[in-house]
C-alpha cells in the first residue's frame, strides 16, 4: 500500500481525531481502477470530485488532485495494477458545523492488486432489500460523500440473510442500485437502468456505460423501475468502477428463486467493448 497526503508521501498514515471528515464525515471520495500504470475513466473521476466539491463548497483547487495524482504514478511500476482511492477532507477546523475556508486536503491511497479478471464476473445470490433508501437532500444529490452508513447496514443486512448482493428501493418501491453498484435489467428486450432522481449514486461505470450505449445505437432506457416489474427481468448486472459487469445469476422474490439468462449479458459486455475497462 502507498498513502500521499496532499501531494506527500506518507509513511505512517495518520489523520488528526478533530479532522471534520471524522466527526461529521465532511468529505468526498472516488474509487478507481489502476490497469497498466493508467486510472481508468480519470476524466469521469475527475468530473464526480468537481460536482462533489461545488456541492459540499470545498476549498480544493482541481489541478491539485491531478497533481497527487501524477505523483503517485511516479511511485509506481508503469505496468502498475491495483486500486486508487482519493478522499477530501475539509481538514481540522473550529468545532460546529459552519464551513471553514482553509484548503481541502486531499488523500490518495493505492492498493496493489495483481490478480485481475478477464471476463465479466458473475453474482449468485441477490436479494431484495425490504429496507428502503433515504431521499436524498437535493443539494447533494449523487454525491458520493463519506456518509456511506446507509450501504454499510445495507451491506450487513444482505450478509446475514446471505445475499451476495441486492436491489435497493426508495420509498416509493422503485428500484435505485444495488448496495455498493448501479446496475441494469433486461425487460421486454429493452436494457434499463433506474432513474436517480431521488435516490442514489450517479456512478463513473454507469455514465460510461450509457455513453457507449449510446455510441453503438443499444437501445435502452433511464426510467423509473417498479417492484411489480421484477418478474419480468430476463437478465441484469451489476457496475461500479472496479468492475464494469457483475452478471446476475439468481433473483431472490419471496420464496421463489428465479434463474436469470447470463446471455443477454455476454452480448452486451462484446457490443460495448467493456474488455477494455476490465
């Protein structure tokens, strides 16, 4: 593992306990995928800290995460594999909740992989998560912020009814992602993805993945999914930027298990070329 804070290596990595992301969680990150000394998608990372720093009006000057960013790769073997984490933090301020002006620190974790998949990965048990998703506060709409508590109780609560992982509702009963991904179904012929309107994470993958499905004319729809609809799905998968396809094998309804076709999924991953981003 490598740490930088604002541009400097960090052998013993230490955050102040007065630090804001710690006692409020006032901050933001992105996850990335490191392949062959490259970030992937970097300007759809980029992009999300931008929103996220304009949204929570940070003092963080954009040049200054590329910044770290090149001095990491610097550290690194230019065939280089793993995972990037970035995170700001508004830093040690005065006590309450009034926003300090200081500069934004900045965060950059790697964590070395060197065993990758070559090929979509698959999901074997998913559920349906009877608790729903809180309606985002409309300022902050999509922001990743490092309030994740949420997907960590989301998480825990899959686990213990041993789901791999699960679709997640608002509290109008439609679908919004998965606990830790976006994700798409395959109803009537028509790949689809929920509308984020109230709820939810606008992730890298996702954008990605709609842009190139708009590049290869793959007809699909951003639209509010019901509940009622999930008999219907024939296939779905699961994406975030560490994995551009999770296939969905099973789908828990009630006490009915039902099997999903893998294949829709395969085509789809050839047609958009996601090889490239696995």
């Amino acid at each position: 593992m490598l740490y930088l804070k604002n541009a400097d290596i960090v052998e013993q990595h230490i955050v102040s306990i007065e630090d804001r992301a710690f006692l409020y969680g006032d901050g933001c990150f992105t996850t990335a995928r490191l392949k062959a000394g490259e970030i992937l998608l970097w300007e759809r990372h980029i992009a999300r800290l931008q929103q996220a720093i304009s949204a929570l009006r940070m003092n963080c000057d954009i040049q200054s995460i590329k910044n770290n960013k090149a001095m990491l790769l610097k550290q690194l073997a230019a065939d280089a594999e793993g995972i990037v984490k970035i995170v700001l933090s508004r830093g040690v301020a005065q006590r309450g909740y009034a926003i300090p002006q200081q500069t934004t620190d900045i965060y950059t974790y790697f964590y070395q992989n060197t065993v990758q998949p070559n090929a979509p990965t698959h999901v074997h048990r998913i559920g349906i998560m009877p608790e729903t998703l809180a309606t985002s506060f409309q300022p902050l709409k999509g922001i990743k912020t490092l309030n994740r508590l949420e997907q960590v109780i989301l998480k825990d609560n899959a686990l213990q009814r041993g789901w791999d992982e699960a679709l997640c509702f608002d509290q109008q009963q439609h679908l919004v992602e998965g606990i830790a991904s976006n994700c798409f179904v395959y109803i009537d012929g028509i790949w689809c993805t929920p509308d984020l309107q109230l709820a939810g994470i606008e992730g890298v993958m996702r954008q990605e993945i709609l842009a190139r499905m708009q590049h290869y004319q793959i007809v699909h729809q951003i639209r509010i999914i019901s509940q009622s609809e999930l008999p219907q799905i024939r296939a779905g998968f699961f994406c975030n930027a560490l994995h551009p396809m999770q296939i969905m094998d099973t789908l828990q309804l009630d006490a009915h298990i039902q099997s999903l076709d893998t294949v829709p999924c395969m085509t789809l991953f050839q047609s958009l070329q996601l090889q490239q981003l696995v």
